[in-house]
C-alpha cells in the first residue's frame, strides 16, 4: 500500500495524462494537466520556506484547481486546510488565528476582501498568478520532500462544529486515507470507465473520498453545480447527461428527488453504486431509489470526520417496512467498532451503547486542543495490556440480530442539518453575544428540518437584526430559521435550561402562524 497520498496522481498522472480528471461548471482539466498545476502550486510552496509539514489554507471555491492546490501542498511535504471562502470573515478569521498557516492560498479576486484577516506572516500565494507562472523542474524536490513524509504525518485539516462556538480542527494523517481508499476502490471496482458525482463541499471530509477515488482509479470526477441541489430536476438529468456511475450523497439530497418523484419514467442504466453518507437516511427514500435505479447497488455508510470518511457500511439486501431503520451494518477493512457502556466498558449482546471506533482510520486529535483529544480518543479501558486509542463518537447503537450496527441517536446536542454538523452550542455561544440576549437555546425540529433559536430578552427583537448580527459570525447554514422569544427560560428542578419545554413551548407555537419567523 503507498504511504503517501500524493502518489496518486502522481501514478495516475503518467498512466492516462490526457484523459479527463476533474469537470466543474465552468473548467475542466485533465490527469496531466492536474498533475502540472500541482507542480506549479507545490513550486510556489517550496520558495516560501525550507520548513515542511505545515498547514496550508486553501480558501477556495469547489474547483478543478481547487484539487490540483490539495495536490500541490502534499507535494511540498505539507497539509491542507480547505475552508470556504464564503464563511463569514469572523469565523475564518477565528480559524486562521487557531490555524496560523505557513501559506494561504487563494484567489486573486478573493484576496482583497480576506487580506483583513490573514494572521501576520501568512505568505499568500494567489492561484491564477501562480498557475500562469513559468513551470520549473522540482521533480527531485518533491520526490524528496515526499519520501521525507511519513503515513502518520497530517494530509488534511477539518474544521467542524464546536459547542464552545470555536470550531475543532480535526487532524488526518496519510495513512486514514489510503486505508480507506484502498478499501473503497476495491469495494466500488471503479476505473477510468465510470464516472463520479461530487456533491460535497471541501470542507467536508465525503469530498475526501470522491477526490482520491478519482485520483486512484483513474474514473473522472464530476463537480456537480450546486444550484442543482436546489433544482433537484436538474441534478436528474445531469446524472443521465455525463453518465454518473458512482455518488456518495448526504441523505437529504436523495430525499429531495425522491419527495418529488424525479425518478419516474426517467432510465439511469450506467449507475452502478448509489452510496449515502453523514446522517440518518430515511427508509422509505432510499427504497424509493432502489426502486427505479435496478441496476444500482445502494450503500448506507456511517462515520465521523475524526475516523476519515466511513467506518461502516450497509449493503442494501432487503425490503424493509418504511418505519424500520435501515442498518448502518458492518465495519469497513481494518476498522473495529465497539459498543461502550458509560464507563467505557463493552455492553452485553445487543445492548444500546455508545458507538466507539478503531482502526488506521483514526484522527491524530484536535489541532491545538489537547483536552479534547484526550476526551474524545482515550484509550481503550478493556485492553488492559497495552495501550490503544478509540475514538467516541457521541453515537448510540446496538447490533441487531443480524450482526448489523444500528444507529440509534446522539449522546449530546450535535445535530445533522441539510448533512452538515452542527453543534447546536456553536449557535448558542453566538447568540449569546447579541448584547440584549440574556440566555439562547437551539432546538433542531428534524421533521420541517429547521433549527429553531429561542432567546431570553427583555424584547423581542427585530427579526432581520438579529438575522443578520448572527450571519457575522454563522455560516448560512447554521443560521436559525424559527426566532422565538422569551422574557424567561422554563428551567428544570436542577435550575438548567428546560430543553423539554422549550421544546414544547415551539410545537405549540408552530400551529400560530405568528410564531414562525
Ligand atoms: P461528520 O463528522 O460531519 O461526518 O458527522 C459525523 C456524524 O454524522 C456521526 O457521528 C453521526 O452522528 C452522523 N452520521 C454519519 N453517517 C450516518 C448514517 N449513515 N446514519 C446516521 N447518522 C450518521
């Protein structure tokens, strides 16, 4: 197995240079041409420091060039940071400050509205600029800076959610990723043949596996815009247009197609793998699915960010009644699930538990936050003779009678929303710093898919204000929908916040048109 991830398109590269890598809206570029622009990149890297395996930000958009930038930071012997551009500047600026990168990289039109908030000494290396200058040959460089990499050192940085309202930055190393890739392309049987379609962002780690899946096998990667994830008629058709055999979507995306029966009368005869990803998928949907695509084989496949892409995967081989969860099934290769009890000791036979991982696919920890590393991958307490880190995840579940993990629900206040994470305590902590908010709670109403803010304040408060003091600091999708007010919080015997009647308080509201936003 290779050690290093940035040997993929490498070998992919010089195997079929001129056949298609990666389509997006507006460019598209070949495996050759990907594997120069990494060049051009990874050049630029090396002439900013002789230091190696540091973080790079890549603020920029889902892109072809986007991934030859990924590329490019391997081959200089360092790791990428992908963050959205479009996040709001606090919240970048927040993470860059915890980040404090050797190099920035982005746009030219970018540049101007982020240079406020680029710590001191980033170097910032724009990407037209850089992919127009001279090519240099910095093949030995790289070889070298390569071979000086080691599979536990970092490939990518992940920020996600976190209840403190500071984002946590998971760290992978090479050796999550090729174990998990290997695992996949040998599971999917892709190859230059097929055809990938991208749903996810950059920054979340489902992209991960369809970019090096691409790079791996040599099957093109499809960037799919994403005003078709809001046309979800469109999406259909693009599957037929450029013939996607293989996807691996978060469930909502399969669920607004199939709410409005797209799949009726329409022939997807080269789709091969329908794979889902990042929360719960409804049965009734994903049925729907296996219903009119009967050449496809569905996977439902579960796993967090700090144990790269899936831990575990359930190959849909039978019908199920619409209100029966769909398992999340087996552990993928040289991953362990154990179910925990809450001293960290294995339930008995199908006991609720919580989900527990082991394996190479395991996170490095949280960057600069060694208390919650150490909280979230202990060692594992059963294995008395040596020791060995497992990471929490939070989740609760229990092995049915089949031998198939199911997932239960969460341990804490972390949600799924539209597939993204969202610690409901990253909403709250910005709320709570409106001046006139004394306290906030969120609730999630996961039946509308809205998250709703409840607020205690002398006032109520103009709606579009609040709306739009919380987007400096909120990404659009973590913004609330249902804005309700109270002069006071109900609290419990314990004199902590009532979740249960707020709650309560929001469903009675829900039927007085008055109390929606
Ligand atoms: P993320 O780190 O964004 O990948 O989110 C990981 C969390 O998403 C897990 O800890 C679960 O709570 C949830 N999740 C991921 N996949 C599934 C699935 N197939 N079914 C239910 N929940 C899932």
């Amino acid at each position: 197995m290779i050690a290093h991830v940035g040997q993929y398109l490498q070998e992919t590269s010089a195997r079929w240079p001129a056949a298609p890598a990666i389509i997006g809206a507006e460019t598209s570029v070949t495996f050759g041409q990907l594997a120069e622009q990494a060049n051009q990149i990874a050049a630029a890297l090396i002439d900013v420091s002789p230091l190696t395996k540091c973080p790079i930000a890549v603020l920029l958009p889902r892109a072809p060039a986007t991934v030859a930038v990924f590329q490019g930071v391997l081959w200089s012997g360092h790791f990428y940071v992908p963050l959205d551009p479009q996040s709001p500047r606090e919240r970048l600026g927040k993470i860059l400050t915890d980040l404090s990168p050797l190099a920035v990289v982005l746009s030219q039109q970018d540049h101007l509205h982020l240079a406020p908030i680029l710590p001191p000494h980033t170097s910032v290396i724009e990407l037209e600029a850089t992919l127009l200058s001279a090519p240099t040959d910095i093949r030995k460089t790289i070889q070298l800076r390569m071979e000086q990499t080691i599979d536990t050192d970092p490939v990518y940085l992940k920020y996600t959610s976190g209840s403190t309202g500071h984002p946590k930055g998971v760290v992978l190393p090479h050796r999550a990723v090729t174990d998990y890739i290997e695992w996949a392309a040998a599971t999917y049987q892709l190859g230059p043949d097929d055809a990938i379609g991208n749903q996810a962002a950059f920054t979340f780690d489902v992209s991960v596996q369809d970019i090096y899946l691409c790079l791996k096998t040599g099957a093109p990667l499809y960037l799919i815009p994403e005003s078709h994830f809001s046309f979800p008629a469109n999406l259909v058709d693009y599957l037929s247009t450029h013939k996607i055999s293989y996807f691996c979507w978060v469930p909502s995306v399969l669920v607004s197609v199939s709410k409005l029966n797209l799949l009726a009368g329409v022939d997807l005869p080269q789709l091969r793998w329908i794979t889902v990803l990042g929360e719960v998928m409804p049965t009734r949907h994903f049925q729907y699915w296996a219903a009119h695509c009967p050449t496809a084989t569905l996977v439902n496949t579960y796993g967090p960010t700090e144990t790269a892409i899936a831990s575990t995967y359930y190959v849909l081989d039978r019908a199920f009644e619409d209100d029966q969860p769909l398992p999340i099934g087996t552990a993928c290769r040289n991953t362990e699930i154990l179910i925990l009890d809450e001293q960290q000791l294995p339930v008995s036979d199908q006991q609720t538990g919580e989900i527990c991982i082991r394996g190479s696919s395991l996170a490095l920890g949280y960057w600069n936050d060694p208390e919650k590393t150490a909280h979230a991958f202990p060692e594992i307490v059963h294995r008395k003779h040596y020791p060995e880190k497992m990471y929490r995840t939070g989740d609760l579940g229990y092995w049915n009678e089949r031998g198939e993990l199911m997932f239960v629900g969460r341990l804490d206040t972390q949600i799924k929303h539209l597939g993204y994470r969202i610690e409901l305590g990253e909403i709250e902590s910005a709320a709570s710093r409106v001046v006139e908010i004394h306290r906030a709670c969120v609730l999630y109403d996961a039946s509308r898919q809205q998250l709703i803010l409840c607020y205690e304040s002398g006032r109520e408060l103009d709606r579009g204000a609040l709306r739009k003091e919380l987007a400096e600091t909120l990404p659009a999708y973590m913004l609330p929908r249902v804005l309700l007010h109270m002069p006071t919080f109900p609290l419990n015997p314990n004199g902590k916040v009532d979740r249960q009647q707020l709650q309560s308080h929001y469903l009675s509201q829900t039927t007085t048109p008055n109390g929606m936003a």
